[in-house]
C-alpha cells in the first residue's frame, strides 16, 4: 500500500496507488491515512483511481480514515471503479461519502 | 469458454494469502467467461465469503487451507467454498442485516456489512458442516446470459 499527497487550492488530495483496498491491507491503509493527513486542510479527496477492488473491510478503512480527520474536516472519495461504488452504494456509504466520478470532478464541484 | 467448466484453487487461510487467493480466483473466472456485468457481484461476494473464513472460522486456531471450488453451468456458476476450521455459529447462515449507519460520523460502523453483501449479491446461499468441515455454497444466476 502506497499513498501519495499533494495540496492544491487548500485541498488536499490523497491517491492510493494499489488496485486492491481489502482486509490484508486495511490496518497498514488506516495507519498510513493517519500519517497522510495531518495537515489541517478542511477538505481531503481520496482519489482511488487506481483501485479495481474493495471488500467491507477496505470500506471499514475508508470510514475509519474519514473519522480521524475529526474537526469537521471533510473527507470526499474520486475515482471509483463501478466495482468499488457498488459496495459503497449497497451498504449506503454513498449517502455518507460524497463520491466523484473523477479527480477532475471532484476538484471542480463547489465546496460547501 | 473452455472444455473445463471448473476451477479449483486453495490456500492458507491467512489474510495475505487469502487476498491473494480471491484476486487469482477473480481473474481466472473472468478467463473462464464470467459474465462482466456480474463479475462485480462474484467478486465481492467471494471476497467476503472467504474474509469470513480467514477472520471467524479459523479465529485463535492454526489457520488450515480453505478450497475453492467453481463451477459453471449454463447460466449460473457455484462457488463451493470448504474449511476446517469452527462452524458458523448455530450451524446458521447469518441473517446479514446491514449495521445501522448511526447518526453522527463517529457512529459509522467500520463492518458488519460482509454477510449482507452476500446475502445481496447471490441467488441462493447454502450450509452445510459435515465431517469437520464447513461447506458454503454460493450460486450466482445470470439471467441475461447463454
């Protein structure tokens, strides 16, 4: 599991470079989301791109990541595979997360 | 698809080995001409099926190996999947109701979503523990398909 940061705008954007977020690597993802974002910018975008495949354990990840932020920091998903916004809209995630076809997407909608 | 219309993999059920175990399988289905609008659906639900395994039948014991073994027909395919490890408790599938998404963001569940995931994303779903072993089966229809 690897991730890359960069801030752009007062976001920032976190990619995960890894096709798969299951539950081998859902503690080394939680950990390493802790390291990531520590800044204190008030909105992270998670671009998953590269990510074909998650389990409920890689979502269990995502949430938990999404409460570290804490503070009212806001944590917004891109890229989903069909695959991946499928297990997101199954167990109502998506009504939690807001989700973005793409990076692009998300960096261009109007943040609230 | 070919003349074969099985697949057979096993592994250690370790959560390293598991994964992959479940990507192996996810690729090979696909090789054997899984449909692609329901490659999704077997995907997620094997993963979970399988995590189960790994996480609660082989909790706080040597993990043993679990098989895998697909097979399809014409339009469905069933996926065996056989442990040795405890059995499901009550020798029941569980009911999988989704945890409740709570209020607030600390109330967000981080699981208890695996067992609805595949209740949703299969046709039928049986269980049998015979001889020490714990038998899941999993079949997927594909209406569209043939």
């Amino acid at each position: 599991m690897s991730l890359t940061s960069e801030t752009t705008g007062g976001t920032q954007i976190i990619t995960v470079h890894s096709d798969r977020i299951d539950a081998a690597m859902a503690i080394q993802f939680k950990e390493d989301m802790r390291n990531e974002a520590q800044g204190d910018n008030a909105r992270v975008i998670l671009n998953l791109t590269h990510v074909e495949f998650i389990d409920s354990s890689g979502l269990g990840a995502i949430v938990a990541a999404m409460k570290q932020l804490g503070n009212g920091r806001r944590l917004d998903l891109a890229g989903l595979h069909p695959f991946v916004e499928k297990v997101f809209r199954l167990t109502r995630m998506d009504t939690v997360f807001k989700l973005f076809a793409s990076l692009d997407d998300a960096l261009s909608a109007p943040t609230d | 698809m070919s003349n074969c219309n099985c697949l057979d993999l096993s592994f250690v059920a370790t959560e390293a080995e598991a994964s992959l175990g479940i990507a192996r399988l996810s690729l090979c289905l696909e090789e054997k001409g899984l449909p692609g609008h329901k490659a999704g659906d077997v995907k997620i639900a094997l993963a979970e099926a399988i995590n189960n395994v790994v996480e609660h039948a082989y909790a706080g014991i040597t993990p043993a190996r679990v098989q895998v073994h697909c097979r399809f027909h014409q339009n469905w395919l069933d996926i065996l999947i056989s442990d040795t490890g405890m059995p499901l408790p009550g020798f029941c599938i569980p009911e999988g109701i989704p945890a409740a998404l709570g209020e607030t963001i600390d109330e967000l569940p981080e699981g208890g979503f695996g067992w609805f995931l595949i209740h949703e994303l299969t046709s039928d779903i049986r269980y049998e523990r015979k001889g020490g072993c714990n038998r899941l089966s999993l079949r997927f229809d594909f209406p569209d398909s043939g």
